[in-house]
C-alpha cells in the first residue's frame, strides 16, 4: 500500500521528492496549500505522495490506489513511476484518460514569480477556473 496524506476526493495525484521529510516541510506544505485554494481545492481533495519514501510505486499502482484523473508531478520525471511519457516542465500529456503535468519543485516554484504565473496558468487550465 501507497503512503500518502489527503482523502483524494477529486482524484488528483501529486507527487513530489523530498528526502528530508515524510511529505513536506512547512513552508512548502503553505505554499502547496495556497496553491490549491486558489484552484479551489484542499487537501482533502487530493493525495500526496513523497516519491522518495515510495520507491517502488509505479503507475498500476497508482492507478489502482487511486485512480487520478490528474497527475501532478513536482520535478520527478514520470519515468520514474514506469509511466510511458516524457513531458517538460508546464505542459500537459493525456495518456489513458488521465492528464499530467509537470512541474519544477515546489521549493523553486515558491521562489520565482515567473515559474508561479506559469505553473497558475496550467492549473486554470487543468480545472477549468
């Protein structure tokens, strides 16, 4: 079974990489939560996952688990998770009903004005806000 914290509810996937924390440290857990009240979600609404403490999750697993309709990943290439796709940073890729996006961490998003207007810019996108 996949550690992760959130209920899901909108099934919303997002993965992030952080060797220094189960999930993540408070100022991105702030960042990530300001993030996701500006698309009108909360945590409740999707699930965290710390690639780092889940090595071995890969996309069947995720997809049982939790069955996303999108998948957000903070710089992790989804290579890494045996999904068949190789995206750059703020695009989408649909693959099997499900949409990705990646984007740069969350600790250099928090950082740079230009990086947050595009990653805002994808997210109204990806909810229709």
């Amino acid at each position: 079974r996949i550690k992760f914290t959130g209920k899901n509810k909108r099934q919303v996937l997002m993965v992030i990489n952080d060797a220094t924390t189960a999930f993540l440290n408070d100022a991105d857990l702030q960042f990530l939560g300001g993030i996701l009240n500006a698309c009108k979600l909360g945590f409740e609404d999707i699930a965290l996952m710390n690639i780092n403490e889940q090595r071995d999750a890969d996309h069947l697993s995720l997809q049982q688990q939790f069955n996303p309709s999108a998948v957000i990943s903070f710089d992790i290439e989804l290579s890494k998770m045996c999904y068949p796709l190789h995206i750059p940073h703020f695009q989408f890729q649909n693959h099997n009903c499900q949409t990705f996006l990646r984007a740069p961490p969350l600790d250099a998003l928090r950082n740079d004005v230009q990086l947050k207007k595009e990653l805002w810019t994808c997210l109204k996108k990806l909810f229709n806000l």
